[in-house]
C-alpha cells in the first residue's frame, strides 16, 4: 500500500507543532469528557477511555488535566456538555471525507463545516454517502528505523493484527477495534513507541488526487484538521509527498 498514506505521515511530521499549539490538549480534553460521560470514569472498564487516557500520556497531558476532564464526564465537577457528531463530505475530485467533532453548538460547527469545504471544492453529504467506503480499524505506524520487520510481524500477528503494510518509512499494523490494545501492547513490548496509534476509519480504496486538486485538497484537510471541533478527519484520497509539502510551505 506504499504512497497511500501520504497525509498520514506528513501528519507525524507535523504532530509536535500542533502540541506546541495546545490544540491537542484541548481535543483530548473534550475526549476524555465524553468518553467518561458515555461509559464511566473507570479506566478498567471503560476500554474508550483507557485509550484516551494512554494517548493524553503520551503527550504528556499533567494527571490533574486528565482527572479534572474525566470528572466533568462523571457530572462530579460542573463543565459543558458536547456532542459527537460524524460528518461526511466530499473533497476536490471527488474524494471521500469523514469529519468527527465534538462539540458544544452544532449549528455553529457545521455551518463553519460547510464554509470551509465550500472554499476548497467541496461539499457536504448526505448521511451514509461516503461512510461505506471505510472500515473502523486499529492502526498502529512504527518508524522502519525503530524495528526489526520479521519480529514487529510476528509480534503483531501473534496478538491479533490483520496486516502490517510497507509505507516507504514506516510500517502501517491494522487491526481489528478489537485487538487493538493487545496489539499496541505487543509492539511496546518490543521496546518500540509507535510514531501513531489510533483507533482509525481507514478507506477500502484511494482516488488519486495530482496538482490543483491535490494542493486543494492538502489545504481544506488542514483547515478541517485546525478546526476547534475536530476530532479526527479521514479521506480516501491518495496524495504524494511533495504535493502535501508545497501546500503546507
């Protein structure tokens, strides 16, 4: 699958400028909260929530930012309530968006949504138009430098992960949602800190995007991407790395 996953890689790139930002910690915040009001502030049973918490870690989110979210979940402390809400979009070309927000003015986020799609040759669509064209995995990216293919393999099947694909400087591990901590686990164990783990959308197939549209497209994900309210966005468009780097120049 090498090229195919062009924006996630510029997306590592790019992962430490956005914590200098902050704005990390305030989509994990928002995480935390909801993941705490839906199943409970109790890490052990709450699988979402162990996720979350295990990745406002790796940020290095102080412990008293994490417990204060997850009690403003729990209704211990007051805080604002917000929603989750998935939309689906298309993008230049033609390509599928997913957009997951949390947010507390839905009316406000999706008309802001709507504008910036609008800006950069897309436009939203109706519900169910474009999530069937991907699949909820784990996904788990290990820079080639940090591990041994054969046993990064072994280790990754053993514990239940479906494929671990060659994207030129990383290895892709996909899993399913429900192996997904005993794979990340496996791979820790092999003393190795994935350059990204999530649990992901990932498209079934790619639209390859070049010039105009492809520079179009680089733009609006990182608008979509900046946005307060995004969570996490997700295309199925196919983009090299010097498009997505002369855009973000």
């Amino acid at each position: 699958m090498s090229g195919h996953s062009k924006w996630h890689t510029i997306k590592h790139k790019k992962g430490a400028a956005d914590a200098k930002r902050g704005k990390i910690f305030t989509r994990i915040i928002k995480e935390l909260t909801v993941a705490a009001r839906n199943g409970g502030g109790d890490a052990n049973s709450n699988p979402r929530l162990r996720t979350v918490i295990a990745e406002a870690k790796s940020v290095n989110m102080p412990a008293d930012n994490i417990k204060r979210a997850i009690q403003r979940g729990t209704g211990e402390l007051p805080g604002v309530s917000y929603e989750e809400i998935t939309y689906e979009a298309y993008g230049p070309g033609g390509v599928a968006i997913m957009i997951e927000v949390l947010t507390d003015n839905k009316n406000r986020t999706v008309g802001e949504m709507r504008h910036a799609l609008s800006k950069y040759g897309g436009n939203l669509g109706e519900a169910n138009s474009v999530a069937w064209m991907f699949e909820k995995k784990g996904y788990i990216v290990v820079d080639k430098t940090k591990a041994d293919e054969d046993k990064l393999m072994a280790a990754v099947i053993d514990a239940g992960a479906d494929d671990m694909r060659d994207d030129d400087e990383h290895w892709e591990v996909v899993t399913p949602p429900d192996a997904y901590e005993a794979v990340l686990e496996a791979v820790k164990a092999l003393g190795i800190e994935p350059a990204a783990s999530e649990i992901a959308m990932l498209p079934q197939n790619y639209i390859k995007l070049e010039g105009k549209s492809a520079q179009q497209m680089v733009r609006l994900m990182d608008v979509l991407e900046e946005h307060e309210d995004t969570k996490k966005v997700w295309t199925n468009a196919d983009i090299e790395e010097k498009e997505i780097e002369a855009s973000l120049a």
